[in-house]
C-alpha cells in the first residue's frame, strides 16, 4: 500500500492510498488520467512533487501496466508530468497555477456550438506555427512517436473514443517535437477537451477517420523531411477540414435533438 507524502511539510500523512480501483474497464487509460489530473488540481501532488511509480499506479488502479504506461504517455505529452529514467514521474514545475488554472477548464463540458468552434479556431491559431517549428526542431524520438500514433490510427476502426486519444496525441507529440516549453502549456485545455469532440466527430461524420489519417501522414511526411513551410500548410489544410467536420458533427447532434 502506497504511503502519502504531505507535499508541503514532506512527511507522511499515513497509510492512504490516492487513487481508486477503476469501475469501468472502458477507455481505461482515459479514466487514470482523470484521476492524476484530479489529484494534481486538489493539490494532493504540487508542481515538482514525485508521482507513485508504475508498479503503484497499477496496485491502485488495478489495471495492467500496459494501461498506465498510455495514460503516463499523455500526461507527458500534455506536459502535466516529466518522466526522467531512473528517477520516477514529477509533476511538472513549469505548469505550477497554469495547470491547476488548466485542469479547471478541463472540467467544464464545451459541447455548445460557439465554445467548439472557438475550441476550432484556437486550433487553427496554434497549431500551423506548431508544425512549422516541430519541422525544424525535432529529434528521432519525435518521429519515432508520430510514427506510432499513425499506425495506431490506421489500426483503429469503430472505436470512437480510441481514434479521438490517438488523434489527439498526435498533435500533442507534435507540439513536444516543436521544442518550445510553452505550446504544451497553452494546449493543455484545448487538448483535453478534444477528445470528446472528435469522439462525436468520428461518430457522425463518415470520412473524418480517412481524413484524419491522410493529413497526419502529409504533416509527418512534412515534418522529417524538414519541410516547415509544407508542415504549417498541412496543418492548416488538415485544420480548415476539421473546421468543416466540426460543423457537420454539430448539424447532425441538433437534427437528432429536433
């Protein structure tokens, strides 16, 4: 059983375990990152503060460590916590009030029109400049990373929910290949809303999982070949689509309501 460090005094607060057992054996990996992210928001673990290791995760939330080591990944991608070998996982020092700040906009469900088309345009904004520097400043664990996501996302069919973390953290791998510490931190909310976004995008709209797929592939292609300026126009082609995928998802919610 895991012992508590108080974080602001160092000493233990007891027996007591942090995380609980997870009920729902659906989107597992989701499920542990809402409960680090909470415990993170609740202060239970402060910005540099030592995360329990793999073999407690998974004691705690009694899943495989296959499930632990993906939700880690993300987390580490987001920028919430840094994985160094042979130490263990911090939470990270940089994201201090910009993460608590983060994780409380994580809790508020955007799913009116205007909050996901500003979610769209926000995107539109980042992510181009993101592509461009991720293009020039990379290193072979970026690309072996955006490799992988893509073949994930060519594997993946019918779960909706899957496409939309993989997806997703493709461009959060992308924004971490950028080497500006910065841009994890201003996706931060934006990234972790929309998983459930693109879930209902990939749901609704036919074509969104072969769209998706060309234009990481033309962004990957772009980036190692260090190709900035066709990285930025694949992001920005690849972001006009989902623009139009986002409307078309949201045309269809508010035909199934009437």
């Amino acid at each position: 059983m895991l012992e508590e460090i108080n974080l602001t005094s160092g000493k233990k607060m007891g027996n007591e375990i942090v995380f609980s057992p997870l009920e729902s054996r659906e989107q597992i990996s989701s499920l542990i990152i809402r409960q680090i992210e909470k415990a993170i928001l609740d202060k239970k673990y402060l910005p540099g503060a030592k995360l329990p290791s793999e073999f407690d995760l998974c004691n705690q939330f009694g899943v495989s460590r296959t499930s632990v080591r993906e939700a880690l990944g993300t987390l580490e991608a987001q920028g919430l916590i840094v994985i160094q070998k042979g130490r263990g996982m911090f939470v990270n020092k940089l994201s201090s009030d910009t993460v608590t700040n983060s994780l409380r906009k994580y809790l508020v469900r955007m799913t009116d029109r205007n909050y996901v088309m500003d979610l769209v345009h926000a995107r539109q904004i980042l992510e181009p400049a993101i592509a461009f520097y991720a293009a020039l400043n990379h290193n072979d664990d970026d690309i072996k990373r955006l490799e992988e996501d893509i073949n994930k996302l060519k594997i993946c069919q019918e779960d909706y929910t899957e496409l939309a973390n993989i997806d997703t953290l493709f461009h959060l791998h992308l924004a971490r290949a950028s080497r500006n510490r910065i841009m994890p931190l201003l996706l931060d909310p934006i990234h972790k809303l929309i998983p459930e976004i693109k879930s209902s995008v990939y749901e609704t709209v036919g074509d969104a999982r072969d769209s998706a797929l060309i234009w990481h592939q033309k962004i990957f292609d772009a980036v190692i070949k260090r190709d900035a300026k066709a990285a930025r126009l694949a992001m920005e082609e690849h972001l006009t689509i989902a623009e139009e995928h986002a409307e078309r998802m949201l045309a269809a919610q508010k035909e199934t309501k009437s």
